[in-house]
C-alpha cells in the first residue's frame, strides 16, 4: 500500500519511518511489560491482547490505496508473467497453499535479478535471527541475570531508532540531493552499506568476550538496519517500478521468504547456541558466527545486484470504453494477487 502512494525519492524513507514505529514499541514494551508483571503475570498479556485487537479493528478502515497510482496494462506478450496468486477453491486449503509457494517460484524465476532480491530477503532473515537469543547470549556469556540483560533489547532498540529515524533518512537526501544519485542506485548503495556493517557487527558479538564488545557490536548493527527498507525500495523497481500490476505479487513473495527464513533460522540457531554452551563459554557466540557466515554470502549477493532503468510495457487501446476496460482488469487483478496465504 504504501508503494502505491509514496513517490520512488521518498519510498526507503518511509519504509525506514515505518520501521521507526516498530523501534518505539520495542522500547517502551519491556519497560511497561516489567512495571505490569509487579502487579500481575498475566496484566501485560491481556494489554498486548487488546492492543493489537484495536490495530485489527484500524486495517478495516483502510481505503483502496490502487487508484492512487497511474496503473499502466502490460503487454500483450508479458501475459505468462501476470501470475495471479489467487489460489484455486478455497483460500486455506494445502492444495491452495502448495499452489501459492508454486506460483511464487515460477515468479522468482521469471527473472534472474529478481530472484537475487528476493533471496537477499531470505538470507537476511536467516542472518538477523541471531538477535532474538541476545538476552540468553548476554546472561550466560557475563553471567548476568535476564532481567538485567533485558535492558540490552531497550538499548538496542534506542539506538536503532536514532539510526533509522535520523541517520538513514540524512543519508538517503544525501545521495539524493547532493550526490545526485539515481533513486534506485541511491537505495542499492544504502543496501550495500547496510549489510557491510550487519556482517561485521555479527563478527564483533561472536567473537565479544567483555560487554563492551558486545554494546560496541550492537551499535554496528543498528547501523545496518536500512538494509530491509532499502532493498523493498529495490525489489519495487526490478519489478517495473511503483506502476507495475506485479507489486502486490512481489510483496507476497517475499512475505513467503522471510516466513521460511524465520521457520529455519529460529530451532537452527538455538541449536547451535546449544553446541556452543556444551562447548564452553568461548563458543557461545557460535549462533552469531553462524549468522556471519549467512550475511557474508548475503553480501556478496547484494554487491551483485545492478539495478537498470525497467519499465512496464502499455497495451493499445482504440477507445476510452476500451482504456476503462482495461485499467479495471489491471485493477481488479492486483487487489486479487493481495488475498495470498
């Protein structure tokens, strides 16, 4: 929705804002869940309940975003690509499901480049996983008790929203406005630099053998937090840009990735810190050396990324009745390929 009404110049800002949004509930949630638990067990579990019901209850009212933008038909020849990711019958079926995951290949094939982006959203899935055993890393590491080690996730996501509310967005006008970039080699450079600095920030809290290493890691890692809001703007523009009828197919896509991504990272690394604390404290970092590797391929992969002017193909139309009927298929077509999984 938001490709749809945010101009290309201003799209990896907005999705860092959004990314922002998520930063100030991850530092106040422990803090309020902590203050909660004093009273009750289950206090902050029923606030969380009704919080994200009222969120539910706000997406109803969201309008049709489609008409926002100039939607262009494809061309006639590019019909095998248009894949309409409406499943066939009913919606929650496995067969409805192995037919979505079919039509989602067959549309990362269509396109090498393509294909590159979207895996990049699957390593990097795999590479931030880490993150999430950062309070038991940090406990058995120093020898800390959890609620102290808490404090590091209030830390990280601090920090993280100065990086992707204040620093980010200066360096994106900056590449812009100054550097004069193309807005989609501007975005590509933001992803590059973004998962330079996640790769070595991974390397420095593996390897953290004080807490200050650890916090001097984090801070690296915040630093690359453009990468996912950066490589979005990306994959928009490989798929013909903010009119292409395929952006609704793309975002699905990746939705897909990322689900699989956290379903092999999250018992993979956890079994991994398992081997590094039968090891010994030195190797309990193993989940983040693990991670390293992951983004160091990652990185490579994104260096590999060219990103040349695209465009989507019109179709002739011989009369207005003939134009109307056309844009209202397009239409039609991607608010179907929205109703995936």
């Amino acid at each position: 929705m938001m490709a749809d009404i945010v101009p290309p110049e201003k799209r990896t800002t907005i999705f860092l804002y959004l990314t922002a949004s998520v930063l100030v509930a991850e530092m106040i949630a422990p803090i309020m869940a902590a203050k909660l638990m004093e009273q009750s067990d289950w206090l902050p579990l029923v606030l969380a309940l009704v919080i994200q019901q009222l969120g539910i209850l706000i997406v109803f009212f969201f309008p049709e975003t489609l008409h926002l933008r100039d939607l262009p038909e494809p061309q006639d020849g590019d019909a095998d690509q248009n894949i309409e990711l409406q499943p066939k019958g009913g919606h929650f079926t496995l067969k409805a499901q192995l037919h979505n995951f079919k039509i989602a290949y067959t549309f990362i094939r269509s396109d090498w480049t393509l294909g590159l982006v979207v895996f990049t959203f699957l390593a990097n899935r795999l590479g931030r996983q880490s993150l999430t055993l950062l309070v038991r890393y940090a406990s058995k590491r120093y020898g800390w008790q959890i609620k102290d080690a808490a404090y590091l996730l209030s830390f990280r996501a601090a920090t993280n929203l100065v990086a992707v509310a204040v620093f980010l967005p200066l360096l994106s006008w900056f590449l812009l406005k100054y550097l004069r970039m193309p807005v989609q080699w501007a975005d590509v450079w933001i992803a590059r630099g973004s998962i330079v600095l996640t790769t070595v920030s991974m390397l420095v809290m593996g390897f953290a053998a004080y807490p200050a290493l650890l916090v001097f890691g984090l801070l690296i890692y915040n630093m690359g937090t453009g990468y996912q809001a950066a490589m979005r703007s990306v994959a928009i523009h490989v798929v013909g840009g903010q009119a292409s009828p395929d952006v609704g197919k793309l975002m699905s896509t990746i939705a897909i990735v990322e689900s699989i991504g956290v379903m092999v990272a999250g018992p993979l690394l956890s079994q991994m810190f398992q081997w590094g604390m039968d090891l010994g404290s030195t190797w309990l970092g193993l989940p983040f050396m693990g991670s390293f590797v992951v983004l160091a391929v990652m990185t490579v992969a994104t260096f590999s990324i060219s990103v040349k002017d695209r465009g989507v193909g019109y179709v002739e139309v011989h009369d207005e009745d003939d134009e109307d009927e056309g844009r209202s298929s397009a239409l039609d077509e991607e608010r179907a390929s929205r109703h995936v999984l």
